[in-house]
C-alpha cells in the first residue's frame, strides 16, 4: 500500500502532494520500528532498519524536489 501511495498521484496527476505525504508517513513507520528494535535490545538486525529508513528519507527528499 505504501508503494501505490508513492507511485500513483505522480503517475495520475491527481493530487500529486499525496505521495509526498505518504513517503513522509513510511519515514515515521521505519522510525517507530527502529524504536521498537531498540526497546527489545534487538541489535543484531537493526541495520534493515537503518537501510529502510535512509531509503525512506531519499524518497521523501525526492518527492519535494521534483515537485
């Protein structure tokens, strides 16, 4: 679902500011599970975490600047 939200308004046109909010949203999902690994002292797989969220927070920065 994350995915749709990023690909189709720029695809349709159709309120193209929502994949802006929806990249921002999968930023604030991957921080809340880079919290919850770190609450569990789940160390060993926080890297996925790490990639997830710098994967997330490219998105968002290009979203903003192609708009």
């Amino acid at each position: 679902m994350g995915a749709l939200g990023l690909l189709l308004p720029p695809l349709t046109g159709i309120a193209v500011w929502l994949a802006v909010a929806a990249a921002v949203g999968l930023v604030l999902v991957q921080i809340g599970g880079l919290a919850l690994r770190l609450s569990r002292g789940e160390f060993q797989d926080i890297w996925l975490d790490i990639v997830l969220l710098a994967l997330a927070a490219v998105t968002v920065w290009l979203a903003t600047t192609w708009l």
